[in-house]
C-alpha cells in the first residue's frame, strides 16, 4: 500500500488511474473522485458512488473508514482511526486502540475537519471546516467547533435535482 500511497498522490496521475491504483491496492473506492496530495495509510477504506475527496485528505487506515454515497470531504480533513489508552506517568500514551470510522450518505465534511477514531457521522451531516469530531453525530445536523457540537438541525428532504 506505501507504493500505491506514494504514487496515486501525484498531481501527474489522473483521477480515473488514481481510483484504479488504490482498487488494486484493496481500497474499495469505485465510482469515488479522489484529488492528488490524499495519503491513505491502509487499504481498508471503503467509499460510496459519487463521492469526491479534495486534496491532501489523510485516511489513518489502521482500522476501516468507510465513507457513504455522496459525501464531499474538503481540503486537509483528517479520519484518524487509532489512539492511545492513557498509560502510566512514566509513559502516558499506552497501548494503541484502533477503531473504525463511517460517514453516512450525502455527508459535507468541511476543510480541515478531523474525525477521530469510532466516529459515525450520521447520514446527511455537514461537517464545519476545522471542527473536531470527538463522539457521534445525529443525522441530518450542522457540526462546528472544538469538540463537534451540534449547532443546528438540517432539513430532511432529499435535493430535487
């Protein structure tokens, strides 16, 4: 995967190639748009139709991240799937945790955003630029801030289109 990492990030290879090199690498990401500059750090990350991912986004990878149909991830959004459990005053990050991250259908997640490990953000999200998602988000609502916060509800009805 460090290989295909390295490769499919360079703005020289198209979307189509790019979509490609990671199937092959065991990402499942058919019918997903993924911009240069993205670094994924394992192969299980799984993305919906019609998903599109802006440039330098970091997938952690050292558990699943699948991202529903639709979602929109901005520039730099950071899914960040393992942690530490707090250890001993000699050495406080302890033993590593992994946890899965999903992000349901028709998601914004804003520029800069980072969601951190077993996350599931709720169908119809939008995610602020810059927010910092800590635990779950309800579907259908607007997240902002430092820890994610609900600030409002969004409306349910599908787009007519």
């Amino acid at each position: 995967m460090r290989f295909v990492t390295i490769v499919q990030a360079s703005a020289f290879v198209p979307v189509w190639l790019r979509v490609l090199l990671l199937m092959a690498a065991g990402a499942k990401v058919w019918g997903a748009g993924i911009c240069s500059g993205c670094h994924f750090g394992g192969k299980d990350v799984t993305m919906g139709l019609g998903t599109f991912v802006n440039r330098g986004v970091l997938f952690d990878g050292t558990a699943p991240i699948t991202l529903g149909r639709q979602v929109a991830v901005g520039h730099r959004a950071q899914f960040i799937t393992s942690t530490h459990e707090i250890g001993p005053s000699s050495g406080r990050g302890g033993r590593v945790v992994d946890r899965p991250i999903v992000v349901g259908d028709g998601c914004w997640i804003g520029a800069g955003a980072i969601i951190l490990p077993g996350v599931t953000v709720g169908d119809g999200c939008v995610i602020g630029a810059g927010t910092v998602v800590t635990r779950d988000c309800e579907p259908n609502g607007l997240y902002a801030g430092s820890p994610a916060r609900r600030v409002r509800d969004l409306d349910r009805s599908p787009s007519v289109r």
